[in-house]
C-alpha cells in the first residue's frame, strides 16, 4: 500500500478523497491555489502545500508544480479526483516517469478511449453499437458530406470534449458553418484540441452510464448504470441508480458491453462507460470517462462498495477481491448536484460567503460537501459545492426522503439551485420515471407548471422575504466547529428561533 497520497484537487472530490485515505491509514497531501487558502479539503488534509495563483493554469493544471509537492511531501501516489488533470494523459505519463503512481488508467488508455474519435473506431471493429456519424475529426468540406450522409439533424461534438464543451446541434445544412466553426473555437479553447466529429442526432434520449472496475491482474467487473437523463446544457444535474427503465436482461447486455470497451482499451482502475438509449431500449456507445464520475455515490450506496477504497486497492497492485457474481444491486439512490447559482436568473453564478449553513441529515442521507458556513465560494473554478445523497430500498422512498432533506437545507449569502431540486422531485413525470434529456429544458420553459409554486404560492413569497433577510445572520448557528452559541439577535429575536423558520418555511 502508498507511504502518503496526493490529491491533485480541490472542492468535495478532494474531500471525498481524503476521508478514503483517512480510512486506509494513509496521510494525504492537499495542494491549493491562492483563493483556496480556507478551503475546507486544505482542513482535511494531513499536509497541505500551496502551488500558485486562482487561475487553474498557474496552479491545479500545473503538472511541473504538482510533481514538485509530490516530491516535496514524500507522496508516492497521486489521486486526480474529477475534471482538471484527471483525463490528461500527458500527466499519468509524468506520474510514472517521476516515480508516482497516479490513481486511475494508463496513458494509453486514456489516448485511446479519452478521445471519442479513436473510442469509436475502436467500438467499430469490436462490433460495440455507437451512434451514426463520423469516427475521426473532420474538416468543415467532409462535414458538410458527412452531415448530407448521416441525414439531419446532427451534433457537432468534441472529440476531447465533456460537460457540454464543443457541442452543436444542427437542424439544417444551413447553420452547419457557424455551428462548425463555434464547436472547434470552444473546444479549443476548452481543452487545448479543436478536433471535432458529427453524430446523428437521437431525439430525446435517456443518457444511461455503466460503472466499471478493473484490476492489473486481467479483471473487469460492471458494477450497475446509472441513469442521468436530467441535464441543463449537456451537464448532469441529478443521477440515479438503478434507472427506472433498465431491467436485469437490459442490465446485463449493457454491462457486457462496456467489459468489453474497457478490456478492448485496456483499461485498468475506475471508470465509466456512457450510452444512448433511444425509445425503443436500444442503446448505443456514446464515450467513456477515464476517471471517477461526479455521480459515483450512488453506485456506492447501491452496491455497497467504496469506488475510492478500490481505485487506490487497484493502483497498489491488489485484485479486486470479488468477482461478477458478487455484485448485487440493493435499493435505489439519488444523487443532487448543489451548484453556487442562481436558477431564477438563468443560472448565473454567485460567489460569496457562506453566512448560513443548515445541514440535512436522517436516514438515508448522505452528504459530500466542500463547503462550510463562513467560507467565500470563489468565482474561479467549477461552481459544485456539494453533492446531496438520497437511498432508499425503492425509488419512491428515495424521493421522499430527498424531498424532506432537500426542506432541511438552507445555505445563507450565496444563491444555490436547491430549489430547482424541489420543483424535480415534485414534476409528475420525473415521479413516474418518465425521462429524457430534454427533461429539464421543457421543465424550466414551463415554471407555471411548478407544482411547489402552484400549492403554496404566498409561503413561497414569504419565505423569499425571509430567506434574504436571514442571509445577513451572522455565521454562529452551525459553523465549522459546531460548538459555538449562537449571537443575540436584533431586537431581541432568537437565531434559533430565525433557524426553524427558515426549516418550517421551506
């Protein structure tokens, strides 16, 4: 096992990742830009080492800096976490030339499945069903021939691309020239390579994920989908597990599936394979994620393993210790993404501090944050703050319970999108399991369809009142060491008194 692990991270993955460690007996090393000074994954850590200014360039994506803490610290692994350099082949291979192990995938699996172009040449010859389209990036001429040949409407996609980044939809040969070039720019500018490839466009899919594992000793496991049909913008918003429509025949043909992707790449460590399926069940290879998924606790809490635990088992060289048989699917998760920004105004980001921070809790409950009240969200980086958790052993109670500990979350200073999680988990359709990845636009477009808005309208306007009012409450109620009491209030009013009615009122 590692002497000490490096988290080159930052927020609620970094967190994540450290309490894994803690758990494994193994010191972990923190590295933070200027603006995360205060951060909470600083606090957890063991040792912290800082590496430079706010822009993720000087700091985070660093690998010359990150190397020298490993170094510096004595860390003889690195765990990446999600988003920055967790997909950057270019780094795994500094990791082992500078005698680290970096936690997750080699280099060459990385080049090979990372890049959606060369996935899905591969996919081709191993007879793994992928959408329509092209399997290298194309110039605007052969897109223009592609496009005629696939048949609109098409998506212009990056081939070095997530999270939305370099992606199109074209209905017309006639937008395909501003849409090319505005998909290559973005993806340039997004990740350093403006290669960009065309599928067919498949109206209104669900967008259903496998997790996978994979040791060095010649074993992979599928370990159940996930299903993340709700999305603003191509990102995810809200994942679950097991989805609503897969049944077990389902289950199996598309875990088979992605086996065979991860073992064609040669894939070893955590990490995810993303389909289409269209509305006949038909599901088609879209692209993997050579690393930990933002929605990995629900695949935690319904099998009832650690992803972390077993990515930093597997980088020691240990096999996993259970085999396909051994994985069994119980109850049902939901995971919630609490974003700093404001869904009523088209979801701008809001910075700021924490004033106020009341913190769900109760059965079936889980909470990853890297937040706390009196800390400052800065503007520089991703805005997830933290990830709300809900299991239950079917998917109605799981909704209850998200609901009630959705009402018992309140963050103070800042706007968060916990109350467009409200308004999901109330929508008629989302309750039957009837979804899309168009799902939460036509939601959004239709707010007077909002049921939490339509049974109790005047709570609603009262509790806007009250909520910017309490937003100004000194950060006493529940701050980082829980212990303190709370400061008189004006007038004479108790801040516990002020606590339970925000609770009450939302």
């Amino acid at each position: 096992m590692f002497k000490k692990i490096l988290i080159a991270n930052r927020g609620e993955i970094a967190v994540r990742v450290m309490r894994a460690c803690r758990e494994l007996g193994i010191p972990s090393v923190a590295v933070y830009s200027e603006v995360d000074r205060a951060s909470l994954h600083v606090r957890h850590a063991d040792e912290a080492y800082f590496i430079g200014p706010a822009a993720a360039t000087e700091s985070y994506l660093n690998i010359e800096k990150i190397l020298d803490v490993a170094r510096r610290s004595g860390a003889d692994a690195i765990h990446p976490g999600y988003g920055f350099l967790s997909e950057n082949p270019r780094f795994a291979r500094a990791c082992g030339e500078a005698g680290v192990k970096f936690i997750g995938p080699t280099a060459e699996a990385m080049e090979l499945l990372g890049s959606k172009t060369r996935a899905r040449q591969a996919m081709g010859r191993a007879g793994v069903p992928f959408v329509p389209g092209s399997s290298h990036g194309l110039e605007f001429d052969e897109a223009v021939r592609v496009a005629r040949e696939v048949g609109y409407p098409i998506m212009l996609k990056a081939a070095a691309g997530g999270g939305g980044k370099g992606m199109r939809t074209v209905r017309s040969a006639d937008e395909l020239r501003s849409a090319f070039d505005s998909a290559r720019s973005e993806a340039e500018r997004a990740f350093g390579d403006g290669e960009v490839y065309i599928e067919k466009l498949i109206e209104n899919p669900r967008h259903i994920e496998m997790q996978v594992l994979a040791d060095e000793h010649g074993h992979t496991l599928w370990l159940g989908e996930r299903e993340c049909s709700v999305q603003r913008r191509h990102q995810k918003v809200l994942e679950e597990s097991p989805s609503p429509i897969v049944d077990a025949e389902m289950r199996r043909r598309m875990g088979e599936a992605a086996v065979k992707v991860a073992e064609i790449g040669g894939y070893t460590n955590a990490g995810t394979v993303e389909f289409l399926v269209d509305d006949k069940k038909n599901f088609y290879f879209l692209e993997v994620n050579t690393r930990l998924q933002v929605e990995h606790p629900v695949t935690e809490m319904v099998t009832g393993l650690d992803l972390v635990h077993l990515q930093i088992q597997i980088a020691a060289g240990e096999p996993l210790p259970f085999r396909q048989p051994d994985v069994q699917l119980r109850g049902h998760a939901m995971e919630c993404r609490i974003y700093a920004e404001d869904p009523d105004n088209n979801f701008f980001p809001s910075p700021g501090t924490i004033t106020l921070l009341l913190i769900p809790g109760g059965p079936g409950v889980r909470r990853d944050s890297g937040m706390y009240e009196g800390w400052s969200v800065p503007l520089d980086y991703d805005p997830l703050l933290a990830k709300l958790i809900g299991y239950g052993s079917d998917r109605q109670q799981t909704i209850m319970r998200l609901r009630r500990a959705l009402h018992e979350y309140f963050v103070g200073g800042i706007k968060t999108n916990i109350s467009l999680f409200r308004r999901i988990l109330k929508n008629p359709n989302f309750i039957a399991g009837k979804l899309d990845t168009g799902f939460l636009d036509r939601l959004l477009q239709h707010p007077e369809d909002d049921p939490v808005r339509k049974e109790h309208p005047e709570i609603a306007a009262i509790a806007a009142g009250v909520f910017a009012a309490l937003e100004h409450v000194p950060a006493t109620l529940n701050g980082p060491s829980g212990g303190s009491a709370p400061a008189p209030a004006k007038n004479g009013a108790s801040n516990w008194r002020q606590a339970g009615r925000v609770e009450s009122l939302q």
